[in-house]
C-alpha cells in the first residue's frame, strides 16, 4: 500500500497553480521580466497564455510608466493580426497578462525548419503583417520589435495565419 502522504504531496505536485479565475500549466516562455504560462479558464475552459511580470523587476528597471502604456495599447488593439488581451490583474507581486493562446509556434522556427518560404509563402505572412501593421498604425500605435522570434503563427484547421505580438 502507497504512503498517504506521498500520494498527496503527488496530486498537489501535479495540481495546476490557480490565479484568479485561471489555472496555470506549463510554461510556454520566459522574458526580462517574468514567464508565459499556458492557462485554463475555469470558467469557460478556454485555453490561454498568462504574461506573468514581477512587480520587483519592472520597479528595479524604472519601467512601470512603459508597462502601463503598453498593457492600455494592447487593450485598444482589436485585429485578425494581432493577439487579443482578454484580461488584466494584478497582486501585490505580479502583474497578469491574459492573452489569446497562439499555438502555432514563432514564424523564425518554421523558417528554420523549413528552409526559404516560397514566394506565395512570404507573400501571403508579409501580407498579414502588413494588415495587422496597418490597424496598429491606424490606432496611432507603431511596433517597435518586428522579427521573426515574435511574430507567432495561429493555427487553425483551414489555414496558418500570422500573429502580431
């Protein structure tokens, strides 16, 4: 017969970590100032990745005005082309950053993978670039990180399209 207290320590170690209304998995990748994690809606279970940020780490680099104004940008922004911001929280640590999944992988990793797009390739990401680059340029926001590592690639039954993130 197991331990009993081995077999719980188990369960909680398997058991997702809940924040607010989402329970975080795995993490998808990590930046300066924190981690993406996938995430699952308790409420809807619908998938998506949390931008977790250290409150620390942003006040340490002076860059909360930055972080304020890019979360407001991300919320303005409503496009095929761009990942949509589902929600916003905070806690006395960590700012949460909800965001549609895009599960498709980085655009440089299909590069790599596959060699040189062909022309209709590029022609057909370059053009999804541009739609999402002109909604943000219409809004009166310019991106200021274009390459391939983070524009993401949605994938969907039919199709393989473009994310700006």
């Amino acid at each position: 017969m197991a331990n009993p207290a081995a077999a719980a320590a188990a369960a909680a170690a398997k058991a997702p970590k809940t924040v607010g209304k989402y329970e975080l998995y795995h993490t998808l990748g990590e930046g300066s100032f924190g981690k993406v994690k996938y995430a699952i809606c308790t409420e809807t279970k619908e998938a998506c990745a949390i931008k977790i940020l250290d409150k620390e780490q942003i006040q340490k680099n002076n860059m909360g005005q930055q972080i304020k104004k890019e979360i407001s940008i991300m919320k303005l922004i409503s496009h095929t082309n761009v990942v949509c911001v589902k929600d916003v929280f905070a806690t006395s640590t960590k700012i949460f950053i909800v965001l549609e999944l895009v599960d498709g992988g980085e655009l440089f990793d299909k590069i790599q993978q596959q060699g040189r797009l062909t022309e209709e390739q590029a022609r057909y990401y370059v053009r999804q670039l541009c739609e999402g680059l002109e909604h943000c340029h219409s809004r009166g926001v310019c991106h200021r990180d274009l390459k391939p590592e983070v524009r993401l690639l949605f994938v969907c039954v039919f199709c393989c399209c473009l994310r700006l993130t």
